[in-house]
C-alpha cells in the first residue's frame, strides 16, 4: 500500500512540476507575442527619431555648422509630432585632438513603450 501512495504523489509532483513549467513559458511567450504586435507605436517611435536626426540636422547646417541647444525653445522650435509620439536630440562636438573634431548626434523617438533610436557621426 505505501508504495502506490510514494508513486501517486512522485506522478502528482512530477505533473504539478511540468504544469508550471509549462505555464510560466506560456506567459512568457506571451509578453514576447504583445511586444512584436506592437507595430504601430514602434514604426512611430522610428518615424519619430528619424524626424529628430533631420530636425537636427537642419540646424547643424543651418547654424553654421554649430551645435547650438534652445533651451527656451523660441528661438528654435522643435517639430510637434501629431501621433502622440515624441523626440529627444543631442548634438555634441567631440576634440579628436590635432585640431580634428567630429559631431555626434543622437536622436531617440518614443511613442509609448516603444523607443527608437538614430545615431550619425560627421567627421
């Protein structure tokens, strides 16, 4: 009698064991399965870093080739994005030393969760 009772719970655990394996991969499945759904909001995310890298860009060259910020945002307006999406742009001089520099922008776009980014380096 004792070992059909050893054998019934080994069967139970070993059971209960693969159940929440397998639940514990099916959520995870999941959460990737939502994550590459989201289409939409990531080609805005992109449509949006791409609008900041061309924004700034059009500064960079408009300003003489300076790195210039608007805090107040006055003086240059970013673009307003319609999608509800949004951009964040750097652009940094770096000394490459003998006289040499290089210009670093970096544009991020994000539209919800999903965020892009775009980097271009002038030498």
């Amino acid at each position: 009698m004792r070992s059909g009772q050893v054998m019934l719970i080994t069967v139970l655990a070993l059971s209960g064991t693969i159940l929440g394996a397998t639940t514990i991969a099916g959520l995870l499945m999941l959460y990737q399965i939502r994550q590459s759904t989201d289409i939409v909001n990531s080609t805005k995310a992109i449509y949006a870093a791409d609008s900041g890298l061309e924004w700034r860009l059009y500064k960079f060259y408009s300003d003489d080739q300076i790195c210039n910020d608007c805090p107040d945002g006055v003086a240059c307006p970013e673009p307003s994005m319609q999608n509800n999406s949004s951009f964040q742009t750097t652009c940094t001089l770096e000394d490459l030393g003998g006289g040499a520099s290089r210009v670093v922008i970096k544009s991020t776009g994000q539209s919800l969760q999903n965020a892009r980014a775009f980097e271009i380096t002038l030498d």
